[in-house]
C-alpha cells in the first residue's frame, strides 16, 4: 500500500515523502540513495506515516502537508500513534 511520511533527520528537521514500502524507503535515504534534502542529513528515521488506497492520493497528501508549518507537523506526529 501507499504511503505518506515523515522522517526525522539527524539536525531534527522533517522531510516529507511518498513511497510504497516505508522501511525500504528508509533504508534507501540512509544508504545515501534517498532524496538529496536527506544525504547531508543521515541518519533518518521515519516518525510518521499515513496509508493511502493509491499513490497518486499519497503524493496529494503529500503535496498538502508540506504546506504546514514546523508546529504544525510536530503536531501531527506528536498527536498519531503511528510509531
């Protein structure tokens, strides 16, 4: 299934992505693989995700979190139980 996420990089900020498998995509931003904004910030760790029927919703989600503000997204994580 698809999936939202967040993960916490080492200075403590958030990256925002979309993927299929989150501990595959995990394991590829601290091998050094992931996304630019994550290879000067390993290691990481995702702290959050949301499940989606589709990609495509995933990537929307996505699109609409990065919007948020920092408070606001430690929120959301703070307020889930997702991990």
């Amino acid at each position: 299934m698809p999936f939202f996420y967040f993960a916490r990089c080492c200075d403590n900020s958030l990256y925002s992505g979309s993927c299929i498998d989150l501990q595959a995509r995990e394991d590829m931003h601290n091998s050094g693989k992931g996304a630019k904004y994550t290879r000067s910030r390993l290691p990481i760790k995702i702290v959050y995700s949301e499940e989606f029927e589709t990609l495509s919703e995933a990537r929307k989600r996505e699109a609409e979190v990065k919007k948020f503000s920092k408070d606001k997204k430690e929120n959301l994580i703070y307020t889930s139980n997702t991990f």
